[in-house]
C-alpha cells in the first residue's frame, strides 16, 4: 500500500470512528449507559459489533470517548475568537457554553456531573475542562492564563455557580418543552401563570454580571489582578440587568 492508499484509509477510519461517536451521543442522549448494550448500539449505528469493539475496544471506551468528544465541542465553542476586545470575548465565552448546554443538554450534564456512577476518568475529563474554562476566562480577563491561587479560587467559584444555574436552566427548560408539548396534544394552551424561563441571551448577562462583580472583589484582594476596564456600552443589551448606579 503506498502512501497515498494509506492516507485515504487512515481518513476513512477517522470518518468512520466519527460517525460512530456521533451517534453514541445520539444514543446516550436518550438511554442510559446500563440499559444500553453494545448489541443495541451496533443496531443503531447499523454496523457489525466488532467494528466498534475495533475502534474502541470496549463500551466503557466507546462511552468515554463520546465525553472526550462532547468535551472538546464545549471547550471549543467556549473559547471564542482570542482576537476580540477582552470584555467581548469573555462575553462570547459564556454565551458559547451556555449555548453548547442548550443544545447538547444530555453530553453537558455527564461532563458537569461526572457520568455514570462519578466514573474516576469521566471526573478527571470534567476537572480538566474546568482548569480550560478557568484559564479561558482569566486569559479574556487578564491577558494571561495563569493567575495567583487566590483569583483562581474565586474563578472556580463563580464557574461552580455557573454549571449550577445551567444545570438547572436546562432542566427547566426541557420541563417546559415537555409540559408545551403536553398542552399541544390537547389543544390546549400554556397555563398563563407559569412563568417563563429566561433566554440564552438573558441568562448569559446575568452571568456576565456576576462574573464582573467576582473580578471586582479579586482585585480588592489580589490587587495585582484588577479586573478589566468597561468600554461605556458594555451593559447596553441587558437591559434592567445593568447597574443602576453609575458603576459596576
């Protein structure tokens, strides 16, 4: 097999091994990982079980590399463009993740929660995605990734605070679908006195609220780290959610 033979197999392997990945997290998003079989994946997937067991040596592999997977779609769209005015792309930083949960509800939830059972390498994956938020978010800060313990313990903080509010936005979001859906099925409307969950758009301001009030008490306490200045317009799109004073 000459070189550009092997080219092509090794590029339909990483095609194939794609596909596969793409549709466990199709699967999984809907099952949990002890009612599935590998027989029923490979039904799914409509291939032979071997192929999988080929690509990925076993369930608990094909699990944990869907997580890899997943993870690395989060870190990707939470990382936003490095070339953006920092208090933009901070801002377009929690806006992807936030959108990444939305759309990816069931893969945010194991690599938030940990996975099945707290499964020791399904937690080590979520503590490294952490340590990435972490440091995208003091880089968009402070123009470095790498800040003194103390801000980094108020960065985790406020990322603790916000995998809870998006694990409970999602949750109430997914229970609203569910209870329109049901009121649909009987011609009938949604109640008028549930109150709506807010938007991607609204929550991520909030959370950017919150965020520029941590950075704020970081530089009180680690006045080598001050928190970036705000250009005159950057509460301008949330708006009651901007100060009502006239600073931040």
């Amino acid at each position: 097999m000459n070189n550009s033979q092997q080219r092509g197999t090794s590029e339909r392997s990483q095609v194939r091994r794609a596909e596969l990945i793409a549709t466990g997290r199709k699967l999984f998003a809907d099952t949990s990982y002890d009612a599935l079989s590998m027989d029923d994946i490979a039904k799914q997937a409509g291939v032979a079980k071997g192929l999988i067991y080929y690509y990925f040596k076993s369930k608990r592999g094909y699990y944990l590399a869907i997580v890899e997977d997943s993870v690395a779609e989060l870190v990707a769209r939470a990382a936003g463009e490095p070339d953006l005015p920092k208090v933009e792309r901070v801002r377009r930083t929690i806006d992807g993740y936030l959108h990444y949960a939305e759309h990816h509800q069931a893969a945010y939830r194991t690599i938030v929660t940990g996975g099945v059972g707290s499964d020791a390498e399904v937690l080590a994956i979520r503590d490294a995605v952490r340590e990435e938020l972490v440091a995208t978010i003091a880089e968009g800060a402070y123009g470095r990734r790498a800040v003194p313990p103390l801000a980094r313990l108020a960065l985790v903080g406020w990322l603790s605070g916000v995998e809870g509010a998006t694990l409970e936005w999602i949750g109430a979001l997914a229970a609203e679908t569910d209870t329109e859906a049901a009121c649909a099925a009987m011609d009938g409307d949604h109640p008028e006195s549930a109150a709506r969950q807010p938007d991607r758009d609204r929550l991520g301001a909030l959370l950017v609220r919150q965020l520029r009030a941590t950075l704020t008490v970081i530089g009180e306490f680690v006045p080598e780290c001050p928190p970036p200045p705000l250009p005159e317009d950057a509460f301008e799109s949330v708006g009651d959610l901007a100060p009502v004073t006239g600073s931040p």
